[in-house]
C-alpha cells in the first residue's frame, strides 16, 4: 500500500465510452460520479445514448467470430497479461475504487487480490475447455460433443464490487471466445473502465470489449432486445434481475443472474463463540455490510446468544467511521445518501417494533453517507428487518431453541444466495448443507469467496454460478455432432 494517497483520480483514468477499440464522447452528454465520503463530484464521464449502445454491440459483433477463432493459448496469455497488469497497478485501482465507492483502501486492495484471482483463473480455464467422442448406447452412432463460445454478451455489473465483478464476468467471456458489452454501474464506472483500459493495453483486439457508461435504462433495454444479442449476465438487485429476465426471454436469450440475498448466520450451542464472532466481522462488516452475501440475520442459540452479542456489539461499537482514503477508517460511507437513509429508516421501525439498539442507530452529523455499525436485539423471526436485505452495517439478532427452529428461520425468506453454520457438529453440517436452502454455505467461515469456487444462489437469487469450471460454461454453447459407426 501506498504510503502517501492522493485524493485525485489517475491521471489516466478513462471517462468516455470504449467502443470499437476508440474512446468515444457520450452522445447523451455527461453524468457525474460522487465520492460518498464527501458528497463532492469526482468527475463527469460520457453517458452513452441508445444508438451508442448499438455501436457497441456492431463491434463485438463483428470482432465475433475472429476472436472465438483465435487460439485458446492467445486468449489465455492476454488474460494473463491483464492480471499482471492489474497487480502493477493496484495502488491506481485502490485509489479509484476507494474515491468513488467508498470502501476503505484495505478492502480496496482485498479486492483487487480477489478481483484479479477471477482474470489469472479464466486465462487458466481457457486452455481447457473440453469435449468428447463417444459412442451411442445401441452402437449406430458416434457422439462428437464439442464447446462453442456462445456470442456477443451483455455484462451488467453493480456498484459495491467494481473490479471483482467486472472480472468474473470479462474474464469467463473472453475466455470462452465471447466479445461483450459492458455497463457499468452509474455509481462506480471508473474502476471498469480503468480495467477495460488494462485489456486494451495488453492487446486485447479491438471491439472485442467495449463499455458503455448511461443512466438511462433503455440503453442497456435496446442491447437486450437487439437479436445479435446472445447472453446476458446480471448482477444487481431480485426485482431488477426479474424484470431484466422476462424482458430476455422475448428472443430466448441465455442469462445469469446473481442476484438478491438475505443470509443467515446461524450458531449453535455447541459453537466456538469466539470463532463465531470471528466469522460474523467477516461476513457482516465487508464492504460495510454492502454486499449480496453479508449476514443480513443473527440466529443465535438462546444459551449463547448473551456472550455472542457481548462481544460482536463491543467490537462493532468499537470501529472507526470515516474516508476510506484515512488508514484509520474501518468503516466508510453507505454508497449515496438515500440509501443511507433507507437503513436508518430501516432501524427505526425495528425499534419501533420492540427491537432494542445495542450500539450505533443514529445517524452522524456532517458530510458523507454515513450509517454507524448497529446491533439489534430481541429481533422477532418474521420482522421486517429480518426479511429485508439491508445492504448495511446492520446486524438484527434473534434466538432459537432447536435445530429444526434454526432450519426454518433461515429458509423463511424467497431468496437464498448464502448462509452461514457455526458449530462442532459435523452431522449438523451436513444436514445444513443439505436443507439449507443457499447456494453457498460457510461452514465455521465467515469468508469464502474464491475464484475457484462457483458463486450463486437458488430460489430468487439468481440463475447459473460465477467462478470455478461452471464459471466458463455459462459462456459455452454444447454442439453435438452424429457421426455413422465407421465399422458398420
């Protein structure tokens, strides 16, 4: 980490469109980006129009079939020259993601180590993407199974994970053979362009990826309607994702969506309570509690339930609020104000309600979207805030009595993205892992997001996994060619 951090964006930091392989103005003028630490404008970028956004996808469409033709090796070494390019500049993607997110530069640079991990994993993955030739049952036949890259992609990132979820979208793509469109979130744009100079820099061919920043959604409604347009993947909030996805199924369009979640944090009686606290700082506080797998509900066993909250709220209460761009601060803005708002809101009908505040709950004067870390006791099962996913440094606890109780509490809700299990019992575990109803489940981890791991959820949190070997084939097509037995 840098030893002095500038204020200022890299001098280099892209602010117009990329398509085509040229930086291009925004037909539709410009937009601003906020630093949610200061409510002062960062900069103003280039908002794309409609016809820009067709642009962008003549290119990858027409840089198609020459990039899905090019050699596995070639696709493999420029991913792995972005990740290179990437760690030589962590202090300059820090300090973006920093301004114009709001993180701390700590979690800035956790997340470029977790964001590049996606690009030097796909330009593995690249060189091994396999078929087979096998056989049919009755012997008439032979099967030829071969991979195809399945088109032109549509990439819709959010705002809290700028680089990492840009990367684990880019990188399968380009790796499977696909060009893409990208649009970033209006809110934190600057990261994915600074990337998508990173992959132009190390030679990327031109219109193979192109990004389009907008605030306007018709943009991103006109790339899904267009029908060159092969895949969309999505990662943003359920009702958005829903929408998006009934829009898609108009031209049968293949989609991933990684979306929406509301994630248990279940300890037993039997748990390690310390280890337990542990694991909650991890999976609550990351990101300021603004991410799709934070523990959103503490479901605490009655017997420990009193030492548990003790101590998380003692070291909740104890974190500094700040700049991200402060080494002191461990924990920055909510990302705008109106969201800010929205979890004290939040807050106040839970105690409202009968929840009682352990620590935080009041909204700090001065500038920047401030929340402070929170914790709630005597949360009901069914209340609000237990069935809302917060997006904040809130931490609502409720008890339980019995494993089934447990169970059913944290199945209680539509979504199901992740969950956590604390406790000694193995057997326990592994009735979990199998009635819990999550895509993923930590185990006595509060963290375990890993490139080479798949990322998704069941239920309304999404279709298809990111990450690991399912990661490419969501950008694979399966062709199937017979062949005649050539011994009858």
């Amino acid at each position: 980490m840098s030893e002095q951090i500038s204020h200022e964006l890299p001098a280099d930091t892209p602010r117009t469109l990329y398509i085509n392989g040229k930086n291009v103005e925004g037909a539709a003028g410009t937009f601003d980006v906020t630093n949610p630490a200061t409510g002062e404008v960062l900069t103003s970028i280039a908002n794309a129009d409609v016809t820009q956004a067709s642009q962008a996808l003549d290119a990858a469409v027409g840089a198609q079939l020459e990039w899905q033709s090019t050699a596995p090796r070639e696709r493999a070494d420029l991913l792995r020259a972005a990740f290179d390019e990437v760690e030589r500049r962590k202090d300059d993607f820090a300090r973006v993601m920093t301004l114009e997110m709001g993180k701390t530069l700590a979690e800035s640079y956790g997340e470029i180590t977790y964001g590049a991990e996606y690009v030097r994993w796909f330009s593995e993955q690249a060189v091994r993407i396999a078929g087979r030739y096998m056989p049919t049952p009755e012997g008439n036949l032979r099967q030829l199974i071969s991979k195809r890259a399945v088109g032109p992609c549509l990439l819709v990132t959010p705002w809290n994970f700028p680089l990492s979820m840009a990367t684990r979208k880019i990188a399968p793509a380009l790796a499977a053979g696909c060009t893409v469109v990208v649009r970033p979130a209006s809110s934190t744009p600057l990261t994915t362009l600074l990337f998508g100079k990173v992959l132009a820099d190390v030679g990327v061919p031109d219109g193979v990826v192109n990004v389009i920043t907008c605030t306007d959604h018709k943009v991103v409604d006109s790339l899904i309607d267009d029908p060159r347009l092969r895949k969309l993947s999505f990662t943003g909030s359920t009702p958005v994702g829903q929408m998006l996805s009934a829009q898609a199924a108009h031209h049968n369009l293949r989609i991933s969506m990684e979306l929406g979640g509301n994630a248990a944090f279940v300890v037993f009686d039997d748990a390690d309570v310390d280890a337990a606290v542990e694991g909650a700082k991890a999976a609550k506080m990351r990101n300021m509690g603004q991410a799709c797998i934070a523990a959103n509900r503490f479901i605490l066993h009655e017997s420990i339930a009193d030492e548990f909250t003790e101590k998380f709220t003692a070291w909740m209460s104890s974190l500094p609020i700040g700049d991200g761009l402060d080494p002191n601060t461990k924990v920055g803005p909510i990302i705008a104000t109106k969201d800010r708002d929205n979890i004290a809101a939040l807050v106040d009908r839970a105690v409202e309600a009968g929840a009682k505040l352990e620590t935080g709950g009041e909204v700090p004067t001065g500038v920047g979207s401030f929340y402070p870390p929170t914790v709630l006791t005597g949360v009901k099962p069914d209340a609000e805030i237990m069935r809302t996913e917060i997006f904040g440094p809130v931490a609502p606890i409720t008890t339980f009595s019995t494993e089934q109780e447990a169970l059913d509490i944290a199945n209680s809700v539509p979504v199901g993205l992740a969950g956590y299990v604390f406790t000694r019992d193995f057997d326990r575990i592994q009735r979990f892992a199998e009635r819990m109803e999550t895509g993923m489940i930590g185990a006595n981890t509060g963290l375990f997001s890993n490139a080479a791991a798949p990322f998704g959820g069941v239920k309304e949190s999404g279709l298809g996994r990111e990450g690991s070997f399912e990661g490419i084939e969501e950008y694979l097509e399966t062709i199937y060619v017979a062949l005649p037995n050539p011994w009858r």
